[in-house]
C-alpha cells in the first residue's frame, strides 16, 4: 500500500507506521481484525482492537480511493491532458475531496457560461486578462466584438465568466474557503410557513443558530431530517467579505496588482465567482461534511450502545420462564430447560378486561414447580408493570428471581425465517416470549439473530449513511462474539458466524457436520468441515470452545498453535497441561523471558498465562435482578423531587434515557449527570445500567419526562 496512506493512518492513531504497515500487511493476507488484535501482537505492537478495527476502517476507504484515481486518471488521459506533474498530485492524494479538487477542472461537464463564452473565441481575451498585462482592458476587448459578441461589455462579461469559472476551480482556493466554511460557518434554520403543527417536534429549531462546527451530531442529524421532511429550510451563512479576502489573496499571490481598470474587471469576476460558483458548490460541501462527521459521531454511540446490549449480563444456564404481557390478548409464558429448549407455552389472563387472576394464579404456579423454573424474565413492553406486580405476588416453593427484560426486536424475530426453522409448529407469540427468556440467559446468542438496528440502539439510526452503519455495527456483532468465545458444540449458526474468520456459509457448514456426526471432540475436528480450510481455521480456532474436549486447552483462548509452547511449559514445570491450568501457584514460577522466541513475545505470553489462570472466563458480569418503584404506574403520578429505580434504555451524545417503571422513559440530559463536566453520556452510564433517578420536571402536554442522576 501508498507509504503516504500508511503514514496518514499511522498520524491518526498516533502510532509508528511499522505497527500500521503489519496490520495492512496482515489485513491483505486474509487476517480478521479480532484475530490481529488477539494473536498477532508482536506484529502490530499490540494495537488494540479498536485500532485494528480503524486502520482496517481507513484501509478499505483507501481502496476505494485507488479505484478512484484509477477512473480520474483514466479520464484525464483520454482528453490528452495529463501532465507529470498532475500524475504526481493524484498519486500522493490521500483525501478523496482534494481528488476531486484535482479533477474539477477535467471532469465532463454540462454546458456553462464560461463555456458558451469559450465557443465565442473569448477564451484569449479572459487569459489576457488574467496575465495582468492588460493597459486598456476595454480597448483590448474591442479586439474580440464580432458576430456572436454584440459589443464590448458582452465581450468582457464572456471573459469574466470564464475567469470566475478558473477560480472556482483554483484548488487552493476550495480548500481554503473550505476550511473557512467548516470553522466559522453558522448554520441558520428558518421554518416552512404552515409547517408550525406538522414541525412540532422540531420546535426547538424553528428558528435556530449555531456554529456548524460547535454542533453536536444529534442536531445536525435533526435539522438535517426536518429539512428533508420539508418542515425547515437551512443555509449555511459565512461573511462574503472574508471569501472575497481570502479569492483575492490567492489570485494575486506573487503578483502585482493591475491597472484599476482591469482590477475592477477581476474584482466582478470574484464576486461573481463566489456568489454564483463557489457559495452554493461549497455550502453543500460543508453541509455534506458535517452530515459525515454527525454520522461517524452517531454510529459510534450506536456502536457503544449495541457493544453494551451484546454484552449485558447474562443468568446463564437457568431453568426459565418467559412472560410476553398483555392485557386483552393475555399474557403469552413459555417454560425454557437451561439450555433454552422449548418445554411448554400457555396463555394467562390476569389482567382487564378478562381478570382471570386466580386462574392465573394457578397457571404459573404450577408450571414453575413442574418445570423447576428458577428465574422469570419478563418483557418490558405493553402491560408490563402490572405482569411484574402481579408475579411478585405469587408464593414459590423455590426461590424464584424475576427480571424485566428489553422486547427491542422480539416481534422481528418472531416472524423471521430464523424463528421459522426454530420453531415451525409454534406462532408468533411463542417465538417472541421465547425470544424474551433466551436473551435473559444470554443476550448475546440470542439477540446475533435480529438486525441489530431493531434493537433501539439510539436516535436517527435510519438517518446516517446506511452502510457504514451496517459496518460499524458487523463489527461490533463480530468483537463482542469473539471477545466472549463461542461453545462449537452448541452455538446457533447465528453466532458462529461472526466467529472471526467463519462467515454464514461455514457456519451452516459447521451446523450441518454437527447435526451428522455428533458433537467435536477437539478444535482438530474443525478441518473435517466441508470447505473449511487451514486459513478459516487458523482465524477461527481460537475464539471457538469446546468444554469437557480431548485436549484441556480446546476450552480456552490459547490459540492451537501455542499449544507446543503450553506443553513445553508444563513440562519445564514438572506437570500435565490439564495440572498446569488453574494452578497459580505453578504459573507464576514460569519465567516467560524464556519463552521468548522470533515469533512469540511477552504480549503473546502474557495472554496465555492469563488464560491458564481462568481458561474460558466470561467477560461479562452476571445479571442482577431490579424492581420498579410501586408509588407510580403513569406519568400522572409523578412529582418532582421524587427518587426513582431506574433502567437506562438508551444512551445518546446528549442524555440517557431511562425506563422507571411507566410507559413513557425519562431523559437524563449530560448536565444532570454529576458535578463534574460530562461531554458524552456514555462516560457515566452503560446501557440497561440499574440506577437511581430524581424526577425535576414533568411535561404533560408533551409527555416528557426530566430526570436527574443520584450519585
């Protein structure tokens, strides 16, 4: 790859380029990021997966770039207009916005005033005008009248609009008034007239002003979809005299100015560049610009959010029962053995307008003690708190915890194809009550099945650019399965295939081995998969588990091929490797500078000790058990200064919302959050974090709800 591309990513992660250069090198060979990040330390200096995943993200918009300058190149060529020098600028390109820069005064265009004066023979006098050699600029204009140029003035107008077209095609002076835009830029909206009932959500910028660069991605993603939905109109306002300043200085650098004459005629012809080329050209860049920068700031809160939906809590293996509320369609239950199969669904009523309460009573008593059930999840939607008031009123023969749980995608998955060949004989309000009790006993194999953008992940997720949300969010999916690990003997073709390296066709492939000949004994079995190679395997082994396996090590995140380097270990140690994993007294007697080679360093050997320490560990905490406040059951009911329980369902750049108990969430804006500055919600809270909340305000009319953090 282009050493200025490395160079460029090296300068944004505020690395050294060789750490960069491997990880590219690594990324062309096929490696995956988790892989890097984990196996290949030494290579990349132990960039950390964040890194690995940015240089991967950089890398491909390089790729794009190169394809790009294949086409410019291509074109400038055709119209025999390339030059070393031009070549060389292309080359060194690492922006794809001073690509284009290049190529504006080459690319194909439609028919324009400075053209249409070109094909008048007014090309000559606008190059005259623009030596500043020019004494008498209109008697040298006389020179051009003739069928076509009617007199003098239109002569000079002609030359005027080639002249403006050359300046808003002056690259230094785009980058220049690009920058001046994008930092002193003040975004101005104005409302649509009749538009004032139809806006009302927008009514906070019906007449709004803002530096375009001080502006948090949430209102630029706002402003930007009430204008597409016709409620707001918006311009970007610069001072027309700074633009002028900064035209006339480029157009003069390292010239004299002229003869006032011809200076006049210049000085129209800047205005007219700039009011009629370059304002619009470059408001629109500026506008494009910071939608970009509003979506790399959103899909990353989208990002963060779903990493911490991903790796919430789990129960882990427990005897479930799963409850989807509702009121007049009844309460759908499902009863789940501990490793989430299926064992029985029912329907309860114990709510109006049916009220069959102590037949409901009966129900679930019954198929708790039948069933063994040792937790209740219980879905956080329509009916919800009066399902979880009623079930905290029951009496167990065993200890029961119950635990209120997001519904964010169960109706998606319900009707899926996946939920389909899962359950077949079942409908939909089976699948979705069985959904609800599988994320409570592990979120993350059970919510891989849903498109991650059904799961309420944040605000105007279906306004930023669709693909890099779906790439951002693929990664997410794919670091938080290969951080946790996966069990080959047991995980859904879902979740093996953001296995790093794996994909949906080997997952089934695997799946598929599995159903015919019983589960895999050693991570080895792997390479009998059909269409599973040495690469696939190499990438993918060491995220994959097998408990209880031939070999101790196929339980832990030891790659297979380290397994030579445990051995000799234990060996040197005087021990078994299956002696060796959990004795901590053992391990830390190794010296790891002996174990020192070419290809293995101490990042490498670090890692393995710790995982012989605790083989297979979950990263993740074990889930905890919430209840709701019993003084509120309506947003009528609340006062300020009330304290709160509280669940935080969403996490934006500016707030998070939280879930205390009624239909409609409170907000927790970032300066209600603590006594010190907060700039990202994110820094204080987690997403589905149990908190406790103070009530400041309440808006009826529009059902919002102001909400204070208690430390």
């Amino acid at each position: 790859m282009n050493s200025k591309y490395i160079d460029y990513i090296a300068g944004k992660l505020g690395v050294k380029s060789w750490r960069v250069e491997n990880c590219i090198q690594l990324l062309e060979e096929g490696a995956t990021v988790p892989f890097i990040s984990r196996y290949r330390k030494e290579a990349t200096g132990s960039l950390s997966d964040v890194e690995v995943a940015e240089t991967n993200f950089h890398y491909q918009r390089f790729l794009e770039l190169d394809k790009r300058k294949e086409a410019v190149l291509k074109s400038i060529e055709e119209q025999g207009k390339m030059t070393d020098e031009l070549r060389q600028m292309i080359d060194l390109c690492t922006e794809s916005q001073r690509l284009e820069d290049i190529y504006l005064p080459f690319r194909p265009k439609r028919r324009t005033r400075a053209s249409v004066a070109k094909e008048k023979g007014l090309e000559p006098l606008a190059q005259k005008m623009l030596s500043l050699q020019v004494e008498d600029v209109r008697k040298e204009a006389e020179k051009f009248v003739k069928e076509g140029v009617a007199d003098v003035d239109e002569a000079l107008q002609g030359a005027r609009d080639i002249i403006a077209e050359q300046i808003s095609e002056n690259i230094e002076t785009r980058e220049e008034l690009r920058s001046y835009y994008t930092r002193s830029g003040v975004l101005k909206t104005k409302l649509v007239k009749g538009k004032e009932e139809e806006g009302e959500k927008y009514s906070n910028y019906f007449n709004y002003s803002s530096y375009l660069s001080k502006m948090p991605s949430h209102r630029v993603l706002a402003i930007l979809r009430a204008e597409n939905e016709k409620i707001l109109s918006i311009r970007v306002e610069t001072d027309p005299q700074v633009s002028l300043k900064i035209i006339n200085r480029i157009f003069y650098k390292g010239k004299r100015y002229p003869a006032r004459q011809l200076f006049d005629e210049l000085k129209l012809a800047q205005e007219d560049s700039l009011t009629r080329l370059l304002d619009p050209s470059i408001e629109n860049e500026t506008l494009k610009a910071a939608k970009e920068r509003a979506d790399l700031e959103a899909v990353k809160v989208f990002g963060e959010n779903l990493k911490q939906l991903l790796l919430a809590a789990p129960v882990g293996q427990k005897r479930t029962m799963a409850i989807d509320p509702g009121f007049r369609t009844g309460c759908k239950v499902v009863c789940l053995d501990d490793k989430g199969e299926l064992l029985h669904h029912d329907v309860i009523f114990p709510h109006p307008p049916v009220n069959q309460k102590m037949e409901a009573m009966r129900k679930v008593m019954g198929m708790a003690e039948e069933y063994g059930i040792e937790v209740i999840a219980i879905g956080n939607g329509t009916a919800a708190r009066e399902t979880e008031a009623f079930i905290r009123r029951l009496t167990f023969d065993n200890p029961v915890k119950i635990y209120s749980v997001s519904e964010d995608g169960a109706s998606i998955y319900s009707a899926s194809e996946t939920a389909r060949e899962e359950f077949p004989n079942e409908d939909v309000t089976v699948r979705g009550a069985v959904s609800i009790g599988r994320r409570l006993m592990d979120p993350l194999a059970e919510l891989v099945k849903i498109d991650p953008k059904s799961l309420g992940i944040g605000q105007y997720q279906h306004d930023v650019d669709q693909g890099l949300l779906k790439e951002k969010l693929d990664d997410v999916v794919e670091y938080c399965v290969n951080t946790v690990g996966v069990n080959l003997n047991t995980a859904s073709r879902h979740l093996l295939s953001y296995v790093s390296g794996i994909g949906p066709a080997l997952a089934s492939n695997i799946v598929s081995y599995r159903a015919a000949n019983g589960t895999f004994s050693s991570r080895g079995d792997l390479m009998n998969v059909p269409r599973l190679g040495q690469k696939a395997y190499q990438m993918a082994a060491g995220f994959l588990r097998i408990p209880h396996g031939e070999n101790p090590l196929d339980n832990s995140a030891v790659h297979p091929e380290r397994y030579a380097l445990v051995e000799k270990m234990a060996k040197d140690a005087g021990c078994k490797v299956s002696d060796l994993i959990g004795n901590n007294s053992k391990i830390d007697s190794i010296r790891l500078e002996d174990y020192v080679s070419d290809d293995v360093g101490l990042p490498t050997l670090k890692d393995i000790v710790q995982e012989l320490k605790k083989p297979g560990r979950d990263p993740r905490e074990s889930a905890k058990d919430f209840e709701f406040s019993s003084e509120i059951s309506t947003i009528e009911d609340l006062k300020e200064g009330m304290v709160l329980p509280g669940i935080v369902t969403n996490l934006t750049a500016f707030g998070a919302f939280v879930d205390i108990g009624i239909k409609q969430n409170g907000l927790i804006h970032v300066s209600n959050m603590g006594k010190k500055y907060v700039r990202d919600a994110s820094e204080v809270l987690k997403l589905h974090q149990q908190i406790t909340v103070s009530v400041m305000g309440v808006d009826l009319r529009r059902k919002r709800i102001q909400l204070r953090l208690v430390e």
